[in-house]
C-alpha cells in the first residue's frame, strides 16, 4: 500500500487506529494478568486459607474443651459445674463441626487438596474419635462426683490424646502454610511474567508508534515543505517552475492548486503587460486632448468674467433704487402710524367729552333732587314756625331755630338755582366741543386711509424693485457659478492632464513591476 495515494485524513485515522489497537492489546494483557492475579488469590483463599482457618479452629475448640474439662473436675459448686458442662459440650460440638467442615473443603471436586491434606485429616479424625469419647466420660465422673477417676483418667489418657490432637493440627497447619508460601511464590513468578509481557508489549507499541508517527510526519511534511519552496518562489516572481503532481491526497491537492495558481499567474501577468502597454498609449493621447481642452477653456472663463463684471454693477444700481424705494415706503409708514395714532386720540377725546356730559347731566338731575329737598325743608321750617307760635312762650326757642332752618333751606335753594344754570351752559359747551371733535375724528380718519394708500403704492414699489433685484442677483449668481463651474472645469482639466502623465508614468511602473515576473519555460519541480 502507497501511503502518498492515501488521504491525509485516512492516514491520520490508520495512525489513530494502531495506537488504538496497541492500547487495547495492552490493557487486554494488563486485564489478563490481573485475572491471573485474582484467581490465584481466590484459589488462595478457597483452598489454602480456609483449611487453615478451619485447623486454627480445630486446634481452638480442642484447646477449649480440654480446659473447661480440667475445670469441671477441679470446681466443687453446682452452678460452676454446670457452666463447665456446658462450655465442655459446647467446644465439643465446635471440634465436631470444624472436623466436618474441614472434611467437606477437603474432598470437595472443585478442591486443590493433596494426598497430604487427606493423610492429615484422617489423623486428626482418628486422634479425634478415640479423644472425644474419653473427654465425655471424664466429664461424665466428674458430674457424678467421682472426681479422683476422672483426674487418673484423664492424666493417663485424656493428655497423651489431647497432645496427639494438638499435634495433628500443628501439622496439618505447618502443611497449609507451606502450601500458602507455594501459592506467594506462584503468585511472583506470574508478576514476573506478566510484567515482562507488559513491558515488552509496551516497548513494542512504543516502537510501533514512533514508526508510524515518522511515517505520518514525512508523508505530511515532506509535500508541504515542497509546497512551501513553490509558494516562496512565486512570491519572488518566479513562474517558470513546472509543478508535477504525483500524488492523490490533500497534499497532492495542494500542489494542483499551486500548479494551476501558477499557470493563472503567468497568463495574467501576461494580460497586465499587454494592458499596461495599451495604458501606456491611450494615456499620451489623453495627455494631448487635455492640453487643447485647457486652452479653449480659459478663453472662455475669461468672456464669462467680464459678463460677471457687468452684471455687478447692474446689480448696484438696482440694489440703490431698492433701497430708495425701501425708505420712502418707510417713512409712508411711519406717516400712516402717526395719523392713525391722532385719529385714536381724537376718538379717545370724543368719548371723553361724551362722559363729561353724562356727568353733567347727573350733576344737574342732583342739584335738582337738592332744590326738592331744600323746597321741603322750608315747608317743614315754616310748619315748625307755626306750631311754635301755636305754643307760645314755650315754642319760642323752637320757633327760632326753624326760622334759621327756613333761611338755611332758602339760600340752599339758591345756590342749587345758580349751580344747575352753570352746569346748563357747561353741558351746552360741552355739546358743541363734542361735535367739533367728531369733525375732526372724521377729517383724521380720512388722512389716515389716503395715507394707508399711498403706504400700500408704496410697498408694492419696494416689492417690485425687490424682486428685480432679486432677479439680477439671481442672474449675477448663475453667470458667478458658470464662472467658477469653467474654472473649475478648467482645473479639472489640468489635473486630467496631470493624471493622464500620472498614469502615463505608472503604466510605466506596472511594465517594469511586471517584468520582475519570469514566465519563460523553466525547471519541472516533482512533489
């Protein structure tokens, strides 16, 4: 298989999936070592472990039995005695089910039992079955009294059994033990195996690795390198390099897309050189048409200055005559505000005078109520007079003080006589200063409209001369705009001919640039 035929995303993926299998070879070897491991240390603990644990227990309940013996036959209290009973019977069951449990692991099928185990089994089984008849018919002289038989008894045979028994336990425990030191040594020599095969197996997907990622590298790299020198050349202008593609991955890909920027390059470098000639051209016969254009265009600024000149002095003379006509509508104004201000004090004084004769009116229709009233006094004066003369003597003071009332009621009858003839002649006067006002209200009113006129002839004079000065000043605008639009015309056309030189020279430029380019025939680079 040809790696440079191979995708750049398939070879990562082969790459991926080797270290893949290598991780997983090694953890299934790691797994494998572990349940190796495991097993043993199972087989340890169903097999060795607990027949030893069962012979410590055996050799325990002995131990126990044999010591709550001794006791019940030292004690004397019928309470003591039971509870060695009991303790007796219960260690002697302890011994029996140990023996047969012990009995069950050892021939078992699933079992790793040796003749060994067997052989010292059935010794303590033996030493058993002659030790626990003799312990219960100690017990049995003891509970009966007969405490002397059953010390002989049990110094003749129940010791030399009981240390038969201790002995068999020893030994089927010395047994297991050495058995157990098999298994350890079992056990560290499958680490070393294990430990090996994993170090192994490691180093060689170390080594696997390493080869793979060189092979990854060199077949990433090495187009890419060549890919890079490509691009570095046709930044320094060269494109004569013949690019030959030989591979089918993204690399490969990567030097067609160079190899057909590169033809691109040249055929447009080619265009910009024919261009830039055509530029180069075209420019010199701008340049000329330019330099006419300027020419016609100054002349023609120059005609349109002196019409600027003329209509801005047209246009002084129309600004004086508006500023004539301007004022005279003012000072019209003005007249027309003061007659209009002179007829509202005439109509201001016509009703004053008005008011006056009310008031005069009023005053006359009082002084009159004041004659009645004075009228009635001397009537009532002289009625007083009467009636004190009537009294005599006693209406004497009285008659005084209404002779002065008559007088006083009298003179002010007078006065209110003469006061109401003065203020006749007053509301007379005042009548005839009324009308005369009202004559000149009205000659005022019709000063004010003849004057309103000529303010409005006037005004429509200074609108008229405003709008033809308004339109000289437009026209005056428009010919200073087509002034300043031709010589902007005419700066316009010095910098396109100033541009067309410009591009001119640039066009130049762009040949030159352009030949730094090298499209000839050139060298075949492979990648």
């Amino acid at each position: 298989m040809n790696l440079s035929h191979l995708r750049v995303k398939t070879k990562l993926m082969l790459g991926f999936a080797l270290l893949a299998a290598v991780v997983l070879l090694v953890s299934g070897l790691s797994l494998r070592s572990l349940g190796n491991a495991n097993e043993r240390f199972t087989a340890y603990l169903e097999g060795v472990g607990n027949r030893e644990h069962l012979a410590v227990d055996i050799r325990g309940a002995a131990t126990r039995r044999a010591i709550a013996a001794r006791n019940l036959v030292l004690v004397t209290l019928p309470a003591d005695r039971d509870a060695e009973k009991l303790a007796v019977t219960q260690a002697h069951e302890d011994v029996q089910a140990s023996i047969a449990k012990l009995k069950q692991v050892v021939v078992a099928a699933s079992s790793d039992a040796t003749d060994r185990d067997r052989a010292l089994l059935a010794a303590i089984e033996k030493v058993e079955a002659s030790y626990g008849p003799v312990a219960l018919e100690i017990v049995g002289m003891a509970l009966d009294g007969r405490r002397d038989q059953a010390v002989t008894k049990m110094n003749a045979e129940c010791r030399p059994l009981l240390a038969a028994l201790l002995r068999s336990t020893r030994d089927f425990i010395e047994y297991e033990q050495a058995q157990a030191q098999a298994h350890v040594q079992t056990a560290e020599q499958g680490y070393a195996s294990d430990r090996a095969v994993l170090i192994g197996t490691c180093l060689a997907a170390a080594l696997a690795a390493m080869a793979m990622g060189w092979l990854l590298s060199n077949a990433v790299t090495r187009p890419l390198t060549r890919a890079v020198h490509l691009a570095e050349a046709v930044a320094a202008g060269d494109l004569s390099t013949n690019i030959i593609v030989d591979r089918h991955d993204e690399t490969g890909q990567l030097l067609a897309a160079l190899k057909k920027m590169n033809e691109s390059l040249v055929t447009m470098v080619d265009r910009v050189r024919q261009s830039a000639d055509g530029i180069a051209t075209a420019s010199a016969q701008i340049a000329t048409g330019n330099q006419d254009l300027s020419s016609r265009t100054e002349q023609q600024a120059s005609a349109l200055q002196e019409t600027a000149a003329s209509m801005q002095e047209m246009t002084s003379t129309v600004q004086q005559n508006a500023d004539s006509s301007r004022q005279a509508s003012q000072l019209a104004s003005s007249a027309a505000d003061v007659a209009g201000r002179g007829g509202q004090v005439v109509e201001r004084v016509v009703a004053t005078m008005g008011e006056i004769t009310e008031s005069s009116r009023k005053i006359a229709d009082i002084i009159g109520v004041i004659d009645g009233i004075a009228f009635q006094t001397n009537i009532l004066a002289l009625n007083a007079a009467v009636e004190a003369a009537r009294a005599g003597e006693q209406g004497r003071g009285f008659a005084v003080v209404a002779s002065e009332v008559r007088n006083l009621a009298q003179r002010s009858a007078q006065a209110a006589k003469e006061i109401k003839g003065l203020i006749g002649d007053s509301v007379d006067k005042v009548q005839a200063g009324s009308q005369l006002v009202g004559e000149a209200g009205s000659t005022m009113n019709d000063i004010v409209l003849q004057v309103s006129r000529v303010t409005d002839l006037m005004a429509e004079i200074n609108a008229s001369t405003s709008e033809q000065s308004t339109g000289i000043v437009q026209v005056n605008q428009a010919v200073a705009s087509i002034d300043q639009g031709t010589q902007q015309n005419a700066a316009l056309v010095e910098e396109s001919a100033a541009a067309a030189e410009s591009l001119k020279q640039q066009a130049a430029g762009l040949l030159e640039v352009i030949s730094v380019f090298r499209t000839g025939a050139g060298r075949a680079a492979h990648a």
